[in-house]
C-alpha cells in the first residue's frame, strides 16, 4: 500500500459520499418544493432554526420523519461528515505504513475535527 | 418571492459561480456570497453557511481527480491541516462577536484580493529546491511528473507557512469561503512548493478547513437548508461541469472577465458594509 493508492481509494470513496448527500439533499430539495413551493421567503432578518436544523439527533429525527428542511439538513449533514472521514482514512493509512509521525499528525487533526463538531452541535 | 422562485435563482446563481469557480481556480463561495447578499438580499449569515457546505462538497467531490493526477501532498496538507482547522475554528468563534457590517467588509477585502490575482499573471518560480532541516525533518518533500519524468522538489519555511495557514484558516470559517488563493500563497510562495503541487494540495486541504468550522455555524443556524439545498446543488453541478471543459478552455480572457466581476462585487461589499446595508 502506498501513499498514492490509498489517496485514490479514499478520493473515490469521498466521492462516492458526496454524491449520496446530494442525492439526499436533492430529494429533501424535491419534497421542500412539493409542499412549500409557493410560500413567501424572506432571508433579510436572520433567525436561526429549531433543534430540526441544528443538533445531530433533531436532524436525524425529523429526517426520519421525513420532514424536508431535515431531509436536506441530513445530506448536508453527511457532506460535512466527508472531510472528516477523508482524515480518519488517513490515520488508518499512515499507521499501515508505520509512519508514527504523521498518524499522529493526522490523529491531531481528526481530534480537532471532532471537538469542532460535538462540541458545536 | 416564493420559495419556488428563490430556489430556481439560487440554483442558476451557484451554477454560474461553481462553473467559473473552477475554471479560474478562485472557488465558488467568493461570487455566490456577495450574490446572494447584495442581490437577493439575504442575511450574511446564511450566505456563508451555505457557501461552506458548498466548498465542502467541491472539495470532496473533486478529490479522487486531483491524487489521480499524481501532483497532491498529502503529508504537507495534513500538517498544514493542523494550523487551518484550529485557524477555522477561530475565525467562526470569531464571526458570532463581530457585526455582520464587519464582516462583509472583510469579505470584500478578500474579494479584492482575488480580483487582484485575477489580473496578474501566473509565474511558475521553477522552486525546484532542497529542503531545509525541518523540511526534511517532517519528510515533507516529494515528487511529481513533469515534462521530463518524475522531479522531485523540497520544502522550506515550515513555520512561516504554518502561520499564514493559520490565518488562512481563520478567513475561511468568518467568511464561508475556501480561502484557496492564501493556501496557495502559503505553500507557493512562502514553502517553495511547485506550483501545482500547492494548487491541488490546497484542494483537498479546503474541505477539511472547512468542516472545522461546519459544526459551529451549524449549531447557530448558519446552515439554513432552505438556502443551502440549492447553493450545494448548484456549485456542485457548476464545478463539476467547470472541471469537465477545463482543458478546452480560454482560462486567460475568463480570468479576466472574472476579475471584473469579483472587483465590482468587491466595491460594493465594502461599500454596503460600511454603510450598514449589509
């Protein structure tokens, strides 16, 4: 296993997760219009959501529920998570290689990755 | 407006950016945010959290095409990636306790920069160099095909390149954007990276930056999936479509044209900003 291989392996994999989220995004996007399509919309003033759009678990529920807004939240939700396997694909790689110093490196950026993410959310 | 007419703008808006983002290497967020915002007159807030899931999704999306291409890095943007999530992180703390006024300021700040590069003209420095001791310490040195077979080439300036990854980072998460042009700086300019080795690198090293400040604009509603559902799609299908007749292109008159069209999005930011209509 090399560097160059295990890039191509991940890089398909990434992209293979993008393209499930959009396809999520598209069918919360598809639902969205069905219902809300003639609804007025007005970003001017910023007032940000309920649990539905901002915590994991109120995504995942109302996704589930098959509520639009978290249909779409969900696939966005799993784009964002892409980078952050692309990371943890790292570790696992650099440490197959036994290169101790950068699986550490790419273990400190995963740690900043997941402080981000849980603590935020 | 209806949600259907909002929608379908959007969507043609962030197809338009995502094209020309990746024909001139610029990125989609720098043209969809200030569209969004001075055209259709959404909050800022909503604009960049769309615009980072949409750089995200480029990025990822275009990954496994740049490593195929033997250029990527992955040891210098993972090292890097250190400085620009926790810079990232930072810079969205940051983006909660400065007015939108400021930010959009800033914004067209960054804006100008980028017309700027627009204009002038590529220089490919050659920077075949050797490494030096913390360079070759953290064996961040490399190959890539060139006319001529493999070339290797060194890396220098570590803590310099770091530090301006930092910052790099922190512009991404206040504003929503890539920041790809100072990434590029960082590694061309600053570590003597070749040219495309820093271009491709900083690609990949984008989406990482941009999920570490993903999961605060998330959890303050930044990510409004009304907002964000046609902004991904649409730079998405831009980028991919851009990426696709990137060979075939007149990149030089386009960066031009672009260059135009970021400068005068870049006055009226400002201008905005300073005004308070933003």
């Amino acid at each position: 296993m090399n560097d160059q291989r295990l890039e191509i392996i991940i890089g398909n994999l990434l992209r293979a997760g993008v393209l499930l989220a959009a396809v999520i995004v598209f069918a919360g996007g598809v639902l969205y219009m069905a219902h809300d399509h003639a609804h007025h919309v007005d970003y001017h003033a910023f007032m940000p959501g309920g649990d539905s759009t901002r915590t994991l678990p109120g995504i995942v529920n109302s996704a589930f529920q098959l509520n639009s807004e978290g249909l779409m939240q969900l696939g966005l939700v799993l784009l964002i998570a892409t980078p952050v396997a692309r990371v943890a694909f790292a570790v696992v790689g650099f440490a197959l290689e036994r290169d101790r110093m950068y699986t550490v490196v790419s273990l400190i950026v995963l740690a900043i990755l997941a402080y981000s993410l849980l603590h935020a959310t | 407006m209806t949600a259907f007419d909002f929608t379908l703008v959007v969507l043609a808006v962030s197809a338009l950016a995502g094209f020309l983002g990746a024909l001139t290497g610029l990125g989609g967020g720098v043209v969809v945010v200030p569209a969004l915002t001075l055209a259709l007159g959404v909050d800022i807030r909503y604009a960049i959290g769309a615009s980072l899931v949409s750089v995200i999704a480029t990025s990822s999306g275009a990954a496994a095409a740049y490593v195929k291409e033997g250029y990527s890095n992955i040891r210098i943007g993972m090292l890097l990636e250190i400085a620009t999530t926790l810079g990232a992180l930072a810079g969205a703390i940051i983006a909660a306790h400065v007015t939108t006024h400021a930010i959009a300021i800033v914004f067209g700040l960054v804006l100008l920069q980028a017309a700027y590069q627009s204009f002038s003209s590529k220089h490919d420095a050659g920077s075949i160099v050797k490494s030096d001791t913390l360079g070759r310490k953290l064996r961040l040195g490399g190959n890539y095909p060139a006319e001529n077979g493999l070339q290797d080439y060194g890396v220098r300036n570590v803590p310099t390149g770091f530090g301006l990854m930092f910052g790099a980072g922190a512009l991404s998460g206040l504003l929503g954007i890539g920041s790809g042009a100072v990434k590029v700086i960082a590694m061309d300019r600053a570590m003597r990276i070749p040219f495309k080795v820093s271009t491709t690198t900083s690609n990949f090293m984008i989406g990482v930056t941009a999920a570490a400040s993903a999961g605060v604009y998330l959890s303050r509603g930044y990510v409004d999936p009304r907002v964000a559902m046609p902004v991904m799609l649409g730079v998405l299908g831009g980028a991919l479509l851009g990426t696709r007749v990137l060979a075939r292109a007149r990149v030089r008159t386009l960066r031009l044209v672009f260059g135009v069209v970021v400068l005068a999005l870049a006055m009226e930011m400002i201008v905005n900003g300073i005004l308070g209509k933003v």
